[in-house]
C-alpha cells in the first residue's frame, strides 16, 4: 500500500512539474508548450487525482496532492535561487531563450516530419 501511495506521488509531482514549467517560458513558447506538453501534464494530473480517489480515502488524496503542489513549487524556487546565484542572471536569461528556440524548432519539426 506505501509503494503505491508513493507512485501515486510521483505520477502527481512529475505531472505538475510539466503543468509549473510552463509558466517560465515567454507567451509564444508557453502557447506551444500549453498545446503540445501541458495538455497531457493536466490529463495525466487529473487521471492521477482519480487513481487516488479510487484507491485511497479522500483525505490521503487530498494530503498526497497538497505535498506532490508543495514539493514543485519549493523544488522550482530553490532551483532559480541557485541559478540565479551560479549562473547569474543575464546569463540565465540568455540559456533560457536559447532552450525556448530549441523548444520551437523541436514542437516544429516534431509537426512536420
């Protein structure tokens, strides 16, 4: 029962990891990635709260999506703090742009052949 309250938790952390990843991108890379990626996070994320609800009681649902939120959202913000801090800003910008190119031509290409 632990090891699948524990999958549980990860199917709800990894699904809600892509759905908060959109929100780093700029409005025309977060518009591809809502189409293409996000749409299946939140499928994936709501199949997951229904296999809770199936197999747990409400209240370990309830407490599993509260920690699987909580643990994105800390997890995101130590992560920019440290990257803010390494990398340094400006230049964290830049690789952002650049990952958010090669996620276009990526979306793109993946479209088209």
């Amino acid at each position: 029962m632990i090891i699948k309250y524990l999958g549980f938790i990860l199917g709800l952390i990894w699904s809600y990891s892509f759905i908060k990843t959109q929100s780093i991108f700029s409005k025309k890379t977060a518009l591809l990635f809502k189409i293409f990626i996000s749409k299946i996070s939140w499928i994936t994320f709501l199949l997951a709260c229904y296999f809770g609800i199936k197999n747990f009681s409400l209240k370990a649902t309830l407490i599993g999506i509260a920690i699987s939120v909580l643990i994105v959202h800390l997890s995101f913000y130590f992560l920019s703090s440290y990257l803010k801090l390494k990398i340094g800003e400006d230049r964290l910008n830049k690789i952002k742009t650049g990952f958010e190119y090669c996620l276009i031509l990526f979306i793109v290409y993946y479209v088209f052949f």
